[in-house]
C-alpha cells in the first residue's frame, strides 16, 4: 500500500489530494471513472469528504459537478474545496420559492435565474468551469431547454452591420423594458447611436456603439458609474426569458454538461430524503423533476458516491482510513495542551484564514510540544470539520497519521460568509405604490423590510376605503385588488 511517510509534512492544503490519490483503492477508482463507470469512496468524514472531491477534480476531464443534500453546507464546502483544489466552485443556486411560470416569456429575471443562466453559459462555452457545487433542491428545478434557449440568442460582432431599430424592436419583443438609463438584467436604452443592453445571463451590461448601421464598439459598463470596463469583440444577448416550456420542454441541469464531466454525490440517502421533504413542502410540483428523475439524469455521467459510512456495493471503492477529531475547549490557556494530548504522535495542519492568523496561532502554541517537535505547520486556507487520517502502520507498531484542523475549531469561532457575492442592484424611492408590481420587495422606512401583497379595499364604519398596511411580517391573507 502506498503510504504517506510521516517526515513528509505537506506545505499547503493543496498538496493533500495528491497525497491522498497515492492511497490504496483510490488509484482503481480513478481508473474506473476514466472508463464511465460509477464508484464509490467512503469512510469520508467531516472535510475528509471535500478532500477526497478535490481529488477527483484534480483528475477529471471536463467538469466536476458536485450534488449535496443541504444548502446550509455549501459555504463550508465552497472553502474546503477551494482550499484543497485550488480552484474556485461555481455554485448553481436553487430559487427558494420555486414559480411554475419562472420561464414563461416575459418574467423578469432575479438573481438567482441571473446566475442560474450565467452558468448554463458557462457550461456551453470552451472552457466549461471545472468545478461546479451544487444542492438536490437545484437539480429539481428545471431550466430552459437547451435548444429552445440556443434559440433566443442574438450573437453581434463589432464591425459586423445592424439595423439599429430592427435590433430594438427584437429586444421589446424578447421581453426587455425600454429605460432612460440601463440598471438592472431585462433593460435596454437607446441614446442616439448608442444602444445600452443588460443580457439576463450577464454580469454587466453591454454598450454598442453604432456608426450609420455599422457597430463600431462594444464594451462592457458599470451600471452605478457608467464607466467602461473593457472592450469586446463580439457579445451575445439573450432573451429576459426562453418560450413557453412546457412538461416536454424543460430542460434539465445535466443537459448542459459536456463530454467528460464526473458527478460526485454526497451521501445519496441524505440527498434522497431532502430531496422528498422539499417536494413535499413546495405548494406546486408543475415543472419540478422527482427526486429518481434527478437521479436518473446524473448517473448518465461517471459519478463517485461519497459517504461517511460503508455500505455494500459491487462499485469500485476506496475506503479512507478517517477518524474524527477530539473537540477542543476553545479557552487560550487549555488549547496548546490539549493539542499536544490529541496529537502526541501525528503531523498536524491547521487552516488559518490569513497569514495575521497564523503568526498570531503559532505565538499560542510555540511552548508546546507539537510545535517543537516540527511536527506542526500552519498554513492558510479553511477547513470546516477537522479530521484525523490514518495513513499506516510505523516501524513500531503505531498509527501513522495525520491531523487536519481549522483554525477556528480551536476556539469554537463560527464564521459567517456569503456563498457567492452577488450582483450589486441599485435600490431607490419610489413616488406612489403603482410603481410596485405584486410580490416586489420594498424596504419601509418604518417597518423594514416586507414584500408588496397589493391594494385591496375594506369596509369600516359603513364606508369604503384603502386598507392599511399589514401588520409587519403578516402579508395580506386575500388576493389583492387594486383599489
């Protein structure tokens, strides 16, 4: 078996899944992955699990998609991966509050539908992103149709011939709304020859620069400053939303997917029962796929189940010899002791967030026997659940292994980061309620935060007349109507 020798103390995070790649079983498991079929790696606890992810990632052809039961476990994954890979997860997000009518014609675009298309983009692109992070509760929900959204796109060149007005009559008939200035995804503006458009699935806006009915420019702008960001050869603009899909015409995830691509799944029971309890608590199933559906669609690639447990299986596996880890008091005075205890003969690695942090850890832990036997690095990266992993049998008998810690699991710090930063949109007074659509979020500046159930009228002391609003954090019960 190849061992890790414990004199090799690895400099970074990333040079982890190399290591682990040399470990008995994982070689077969690559193998069988190459040749399309499905395999299994298990023993994988705590961010053990994303290391072994960042292993196969290394080694996968084209994209890696990623499927885990739970939403709240995406911000830990996203650092784990990133710290073990080297590369950044793209995360493919799921709409809270799914609409049967999110892609019918006409329907404004949110931020999530805004990333959910930028990615499918992506995926179509020539450079794919290797690493894709996503949840069951995504996969559910469909997106437009390959073709059909192959179909609505407008691809224009600079130096290439455009009828100007043909051009702005395509974006009103594909769902944009005409404004003075280009702000949010949907919009477009005309000043002159100069047309501003803001595709769904972009990050910025696109400014075209006509001379007579030649483009003579295309750039990219800031929406906030108006500034330009860089110049383009050619743009692609799509429509605010693709046709009408019905049952037949919903498109799934994995449809996207080129050539190559592996799935990893992270504990498939888990993510069966997730995925039932968000069917069971959505109030419509129209377009949604089943929990078997999704599944069906993603062993049409390699895909490597990743669990905690054993379970039986005729698969290629890989077994990770993985312990938890003791947990800590978290107080300055006990941790270095404590540390020595847990690790008396192991390597350890902790994960700080900076390189302030790790000076600050290792005045902490100097006097302590770990650090000076050198048998302790710090280095900088996030790790979300530490974990001890066995990698033999020394000459005397003892477990050789190593121990893999985040810095804040010392002194139970919970950090809370954002998954993804999302797109900036301008916010601004409005001058009466008919500005506002029914289900728009508005902010009070009394009430704080609520979301616009409409007008409707009542009847009080045998006269008729607005109602108030509703009480903060109880919408109107009744469908609204406008007075």
């Amino acid at each position: 078996m190849p061992q890790i020798a414990i004199s090799t103390i690895p400099e970074s995070l990333s040079h982890l899944p190399e290591l682990l790649a040399r470990t008995e079983g994982f070689p077969a498991v690559l193998s069988a992955l190459r040749m399309g079929r499905s395999v299994t790696v298990d023993g994988a606890w705590g961010s053990s699990a994303a290391l072994a992810t960042a292993a196969l990632a290394r080694h996968a052809p084209r994209t890696l998609l990623v499927v885990l039961a739970h939403p709240r476990d995406l911000d830990g994954w996203i650092g784990d991966l990133h710290s073990f890979s080297g590369l950044a997860p793209v995360l493919f997000p799921a709409w809270d509050d799914f609409r049967a009518d999110a892609y019918e014609p006409n329907t404004a675009v949110d931020e999530i539908g805004g990333q959910r298309l930028r990615l499918l983009k992506q995926l179509e692109g020539p450079n794919p992103p290797p690493l894709v992070l996503t949840t069951l509760q995504a996969l559910i929900q469909p997106v437009p149709d390959r073709a059909q959204l192959a179909a609505t796109r407008r691809r224009l060149r600079a130096g290439e011939t455009a009828d100007l007005e043909e051009l702005a009559a395509w974006l009103v008939e594909q769902g944009y709304r005409h404004t003075e200035a280009v702000e949010l995804p949907g919009e477009f503006s005309r000043r002159g020859g100069i047309l501003d458009v803001f595709s769904p699935d972009a990050d910025s806006p696109y400014r075209l620069e006509f001379f007579g009915d030649e483009i003579e420019s295309l750039r990219r702008f800031s929406p906030q400053t108006q500034r330009s960001l860089d110049q383009l050869g050619e743009v692609e603009i799509m429509a605010v939303q693709a046709p009408s899909a019905g049952a037949g015409q919903r498109g799934h995830f994995c449809d996207y997917l080129s050539e190559g691509s592996w799935t990893v799944l992270v504990e498939v029971e888990e993510l069966r029962e997730q995925g039932r309890h968000y069917l069971e608590r959505v109030a419509d199933e129209r377009g949604l796929f089943s929990v078997e559906g999704v599944f069906g669609h993603l062993l049409r690639w390699p895909s490597a189940t990743i669990s905690a447990l054993p379970s039986p299986t005729v698969e290629a596996t890989c077994h990770l010899h993985v312990e938890s880890v003791e947990r800590f008091s978290g107080e300055v005075g006990r941790v270095r002791d404590e540390l020595d205890a847990v690790a008396a003969h192991d390597v350890v690695l902790i994960a700080c967030h900076n390189e302030g942090e790790c000076k600050r850890l290792s005045e902490v832990l100097a006097a302590g026997q770990l650090a000076q036997s050198d048998r302790l690095r710090l280095v900088t990266g996030r790790v979300r659940a530490g974990f001890r992993l066995i990698e033999g049998v020394g000459a005397n008998g003892s477990a050789q292994s190593m121990i893999v810690l985040g810095g804040q699991e010392l002194f139970h710090r919970e950090e809370v980061r954002q998954v993804q930063p999302r797109r900036r949109l301008e916010s601004r007074a409005i001058d009466s309620f008919l500005d506002l659509a029914e289900g728009d979020l508005v902010v009070h500046v009394s009430h704080g935060i609520a979301r616009y159930r409409g007008m409707q009228m009542v009847e009080k002391e045998a006269s008729g007349r607005d109602a108030r609003a509703p009480e903060r954090g109880r919408p109107a019960r009744s469908p609204a109507r406008h007075a």
